[in-house]
C-alpha cells in the first residue's frame, strides 16, 4: 500500500511539472503574440492617422493594497492581465498642416 501511494505522489509530481511547464509556454506564446499585434497596431495606426500615435496596453488586475508578496496565491503573467487598453496621442497641429 505504501509503495502506490508513493508511486502516486510521484505521477502527480510529473503531472504538476507538466501542467507548470505548458502553462509557461502558453503564457509565452500569448505575450508573444500580443507583442505583435502591438506593433502591427502601432504602425497601421501611424499610416491612418499622420502624425498620430497610438499603442496597445495589456492591463493588470489591481491587487488590493492589504495582500502582501507572500500572501498571493502564485499564478501565471497572463492570468495577471485584466484587458488590452488603447493608448493614443494625436498631434492637432500636424493633422491640420498635412492638409
């Protein structure tokens, strides 16, 4: 009975490092692609709106004040993301000498 048990905590042992592992790269590969479409938006913004900037922001979840470092649960960088924000600067000046 014990050998399986321990047998047990082992399997669950792996399945935790793979679960872990997976989930790193698939945080990976959204900041990834987020990155991307950032800098796409950015430059199709520009072409658009001469003279204008504009840039995609992913926003964090606030965590309250009273919860310290070591009393957060650990979680993953995008499970940390609340939403994309838009950030945009327009300069009125060059959009109206353009014409």
């Amino acid at each position: 009975m014990l050998a399986i048990t321990i047998t047990l905590l082992m399997h669950l042992q792996k399945i935790d490092e793979l679960i872990r592992t997976l989930d790193m790269r698939k945080d990976e590969a959204i900041i990834r692609t987020f990155k991307q479409v950032a800098k796409h938006f950015e430059e199709v913004f520009a072409e658009l709106v001469p003279g204008g900037t504009a840039s995609l922001v992913m926003q964090h979840e606030k965590v309250p004040e009273s919860q310290t470092d070591s009393e957060q649960t650990p979680r993953s960088a995008v499970r940390n993301y609340s939403g994309i924000g838009i950030k945009v600067v327009l300069y009125l000046w060059k959009l109206f000498s353009h014409r």
